[in-house]
C-alpha cells in the first residue's frame, strides 16, 4: 500500500520554473526562439578573438579592440550577471536575395536592412520582456541588440538556439541563417539549456558562395573582405580588385547566408516591421547617385542604412554602376566626380573609369 499522499508532487525547482514561465513570456511577446545559458567566460571564444583581432581581420572596425576586454565574457561587461537569455526573431525572405544580382541596375540591400531598423523592434521587445521579468521574478536585468561589447552568437549557440555555421553567423534548424539577436542579462539564476550542436558538417557551399573569399577558412571571417564590411562599417578606401567583385551590392551582403541548406526549413517573417519597404527592395542606382543629404535622409528614414549615412551608400552605388557595364548609368557617374567627399569621387572615378572604357569598346 503506498502511504504517501497521492497528491503530492516532487518538489519544484525555482531556476526551472522561472526559465520556463520566462521563454513562454518571450514567445508571447513576438520571440520565435529562445534559450538560456549561464554567464561563465568561454575560454575557446576568447582565444578566437584574440586571434582575430590579433590578425587585424576587424579592419578599421577599432571598437572591437578598444572593448575586448568586455566581450570576452558576460560577467567582464557586467559582474552581476548570473545567467544569459538570448533570444531571436525571424525576418527570413520571401524570395532568393541573390535574385537581384541579375539587375545591374539595381542595388542589391541586405535582406535585414529592408525593413524597419532591427534594432529598435528587437529592444522594445526586449525591454517588455525585461520590465515583466522584474515585476514577476525580481533581480536586474540589462538588455542588448548589437550596440554593445557582447558576443552574440556565441551565446546564442551556447543557449541552444543553434549554432555558428562556417559562415560564422548563426544557423538555426527552424530558422536557417535569419534570426535577429537580442539579449536578456539577469541577475537570476535560471536553469540553462544544452548547446546546440554543429550541424554544418561536409556543407562548404557558404565558403564557395563568397564573392571576395572572405571566409577563406571553415568557421573563421576575414571581415577586411567582407562585403558587409566593405559596404556599411568601412570609411577608407576599398581595394580596386574587391571593388571588381563586389558587383551590384550596396549593403551588404547574403550569398553566405541565402546558400546555406538549412534554410529550407525557414518561414519567412511573419512580423510586419521586418516586410521590405517597397523602395528598398531593388533601388535604381541611378537614383541612388542622385541623392544629396537631405534626399537620403528622406528615402532611408527610419532604416538602419541611414547609420552609414549618404556619403558611404552612394560610394556603394558608384561601385555598383562600375560593375553594372551599363553605360546609361555614366551621367550619374560623371556628375560625382568633383564630389567634395573624397570616398565619394574616388570611387566615382574607378565607375567612370570602368564605364567609359566599356562604351569605347562599343564603338
């Protein structure tokens, strides 16, 4: 006969509860994935950036060494920490982002950019979930997207929401390559979730796909080639050899990313703030050469193409239309040249340089 009280249960675990109520606020507040890791240092993650920053393939991005102290672990940027909830939001497309490089007319803007800035959906949410935490759960939090020292994807792999690919971004097995971080930082000890394995395994197709070779070893970037790089985080000027192969990209740049097997399984967002604007899916370069301060401001309002400011995008679009062979595209071209910002008729010289002798050969 058993004694004990049939409706009893085993005693709860109160990190356990807590982390479960907490991933079944997040996805009520518009999350689709979320996970948990604790706050330790990564000895492996700090010796490979140290070995990035060491081998200068940050470029001129000089933030990261100035705060590398801080990334290399969530206690270095806040002491108080205790556990981490990385979260993501799907913005996958609704077509094959490399589809456009068959415009050369066009500009080819990275599918994160197409919408509205990232950052500031991705917060809001953060913060809601943060103020809930502490009416609910007590203890302090801090939150996160990309503006400051912490290491997101590694973390993202460690809470199990899924691994960094050889491209070195996130891959997801529900999402594929497009999951938006974010961070919850907590004072709270919450029940972490097991890592997410690699599963990239023989795939090289992410490596191949690189119009620069910038990821010229599995799972290591060189960013000074990159693309993404290239177009949004440089200021100096860009090599005439990778100008060549950056062909209609004026920010950023998806080939690693849309290649990748596993998007297959991804949906494509679901959230409104991240649908294409319209005048942001295929721009006319033409149209993009013609933009003054004023005008840029006006078109990429409210997008995060507008931190790079007009000078760097109609850099980019120079570089297109020097790639596009489109000899229609040289009086946007010949206009630039005497620009007063030296990124800007630089390059517009290499377009018209490039342009002009196509149009001669044509003759």
């Amino acid at each position: 006969m058993n004694l004990e009280n049939e409706n009893s249960n085993p005693a709860s675990d109160p990190a356990s509860d807590s982390a479960r109520e907490i991933k079944a606020k997040a996805r009520n507040l518009g999350f689709d994935t979320v996970g948990i890791t604790d706050a330790v240092a990564d000895p492996d993650q700090e010796a490979a950036l140290r070995e990035f920053l060491k081998l200068g393939r940050h470029g001129d991005m000089d933030w990261m060494t100035a705060k590398a102290d801080r990334r290399i672990s969530p206690t270095a940027l806040w002491p108080e920490v205790r556990s981490v909830i990385a979260l993501g939001m799907n913005y996958g497309p609704a077509v094959d982002p490399r589809a456009i490089h068959d415009q050369p007319d066009r500009g080819a803007i990275s599918v994160y950019a197409q919408g509205k800035d990232y950052h500031d959906v991705v917060k809001k949410r953060l913060k809601g979930l943060a103020r809930w935490m502490v009416e609910k759960h007590g203890g302090d939090v801090k939150v996160f997207v990309d503006t400051a020292p912490v290491m997101e994807k590694p973390l993202a792999a460690r809470a199990g929401i899924g691994w960094q690919g050889k491209h070195t971004n996130l891959v997801s097995r529900e999402y594929g390559s497009w999951l938006f971080l974010g961070e919850v930082f907590t004072t709270l000890d919450l029940k972490p979730d097991a890592p997410e394995v690699d599963h990239c395994g023989s795939c090289d197709l992410c490596q191949r796909a690189c119009p620069t070779g910038a990821l010229d070893e599995a799972y290591r970037i060189d960013a000074t080639k990159c693309i993404s790089y290239l177009t949004i985080e440089t200021k100096a000027g860009i090599d005439a050899g990778l100008m060549a192969q950056m062909g209609n990209r004026i920010y950023g740049c998806d080939d690693c990313l849309s290649v990748c097997p596993w998007n297959k399984f991804e949906n494509t967002t679901s959230e409104p703030a991240f649908l294409p604007r319209a005048e942001l899916r295929a721009p006319r370069l033409a149209d993009i050469l013609g933009l003054d301060d004023a005008g840029f401001r006006q078109v990429f309002a409210g997008s995060p193409i507008k931190r790079s400011g007009r000078n760097r995008v109609v850099r980019n679009a120079l570089i297109a239309a020097g790639n596009s062979g489109m000899a229609s595209l040289l009086p946007g071209v010949a206009a630039l040249l005497t620009d007063s910002t030296s990124m800007v008729s630089q390059a517009a010289q290499w377009a018209h340089k490039r342009l002009t002798s196509l149009d001669k050969g044509r003759e």
